[in-house]
C-alpha cells in the first residue's frame, strides 16, 4: 500500500487585530488557513505521531504572529509560511491561505462591515522557494445595460430568448499568480481591483466569457506583476418580469433575480512569457 499526496492543518482560525495609535485605532480581520506537508507517512500508517506539528500549535502561531504588526495579509501569510517549513525538520511544505474582510471607519474607533467583499491571498513556502497568489472573492457587481446575449445554439429543448440588451451580474471570485515575493502588495491589489471592476463596467459584452477574458486581459497588460489570473463567474440572472396581464409595458425597468440554478463561467489567461508556476496553485 502506498500513501499518496497528503497534508493536514487548521483551518479557519479568525483572528482580528486592534492596532491603537491614541483614540484612533485600525483593524486588521483575518480568516487564516494553515496546511502543512512533510514526512508524515507514520502518523497515518502507524499512528506515530514523533514529527506532527499539531494543528493546535498551528492556531497558536498565528495569534502569536498577530501580535506583531500584521501588515498586508501577503507578507503575514509568507512570515507564517516560513516559519513552519524553517522551524521543523518533518515540514517540507506549508501554504497559509488568508482572506481578509473589510471594514469602513466611522468613528476614531467604530467600524461598519464594508459588504461580502473578501481580499485573499494563498503562500505556499519550501525550502526551494515562496509562491505568492492573490485574490478577491465575493466581488458582488452589476451593469443595467451594454449587455448582449444572443447567436447561441438552439435545439428543442431551449426556450432562453435572445437580448439585445440585459441585466449582466456576477459575484466574482478571482486569483492571481504573483511573479515574485517583492511587490508592493497593496498597491497591486488596488490596481488589479480597480481594473476589474473598469472594464466589467465599460467593456460592452456579448456574453460573460468575453467580459470575463476583457478583465483578466487587462489585468495582464496592466500589471507585469501578474504572471496569471484564474476567474470564476457565476451568471446572477435577471428575467424581466412579464407585466401584460396587467395591462403594463416593461422596457428592461422590472426584473426577477434567479439565484438558482445559475451558469458558471470559469477561465484562466496566461502571460505569454510567464514563469513557471511551481507550487504557487
């Protein structure tokens, strides 16, 4: 019998940080994942547990590391990274998956909750290097027009009619492959956000797949950072509602959200010339 691929770890540890500078104070809330990969063979054959790190120790650490100032969630999550694979001999691989929810100031120290919208990151660290992929997820947004659906295949089990002109919505999730560790993360970020969020709103789209390749293409030309975009995009359809029983016209003012079923758009774009992506996914 052969072990194949394994890692274990804690998932999920919620740590929020209050950095107080006088009466004004900043908050830093995280959601961070740790998984570990090693030589770990005897503790799953022969329950050996002489060079497991608990996950216990793993939550810890990350409380531990909080103390000191987190910064950007990229550079806490390669601290994280790094200690793991450089403080055990058994640890040959650790990735820390962090997502951060925000929060907008209303007062010196009270904040409101700035929406679903989550900024991500994934580290994975080895003796060998550091891989570094950033993200965004649960970017709810919309457009009331400049979208088309419209020349698709046909057969006798379609009744989707054809527009000219519809609601286009999405809750995207995106990450993207960094090409190194030094980077000023925030600003990236920042960018690559803007630029998503500019070309869903200008780009006028004929389906989703095009309006998903505009983004990752921008993103691409923009930030040579950026070595690679993964998107997933979930269609949030919008039916105009039929008002003619009621004697009403509706000129796409009236509409009903389906949440269910939905179509899922996912794609990937690639610099041409990018690295190799290592371990970084």
């Amino acid at each position: 019998m052969i072990l194949g691929d394994n890692q274990y770890g804690k998932a999920e540890t919620h740590v929020v940080r209050v950095t107080k500078s006088g009466a004004r104070h900043e908050l830093k809330d995280l959601n961070v994942s740790v998984a570990l990969a090693g030589d770990f063979a005897e503790t799953h054959m022969t329950g050996d547990n002489s060079k497991v790190v608990p996950t216990d120790t793993q939550k810890n650490t990350v409380f531990a590391f909080a103390k000191e100032p987190i910064g950007e969630i990229e550079d806490f999550a390669i601290r994280l990274a790094r200690h793991f694979v450089g403080e055990f001999a058994s640890v040959y691989r650790a990735r820390v998956s962090i997502e951060e929810f925000g929060w907008e100031r209303i007062h010196d120290h009270a904040f409101v909750r700035a929406g679903s919208e989550k900024r991500l990151t994934t580290v994975t660290c080895t003796d060998d290097g550091t891989w570094v992929v950033g993200g965004i997820g649960d970017l709810v947004v919309l457009k009331s027009t400049g979208s088309e659906f419209h020349g698709y295949i046909k057969d006798k089990y379609t009744t989707l009619p054809e527009t000219r002109d519809r609601i286009m919505a999405t809750s995207l999730l995106a990450h993207w492959r960094y090409t190194g560790s030094d980077i000023d993360w925030r600003k990236s970020f920042a960018d690559i956000r803007r630029l998503l969020l500019e070309t869903f709103a200008v780009k006028h789209s004929l389906s989703l797949q095009q309006t998903l390749y505009a983004m990752g293409e921008a993103v691409l030309q923009a930030r040579h950072e950026v070595a690679e975009i993964r998107m997933a995009m979930p269609n949030r359809h919008h039916f105009a509602v039929d008002l003619s029983p009621f004697g009403m016209d509706n000129d796409n003012e009236v509409f009903y959200a389906a949440d269910r079923p939905y179509g899922l758009i996912e794609g990937t774009l690639t610099r041409d010339d990018a690295p190799e992506p290592g371990l970084a996914w």
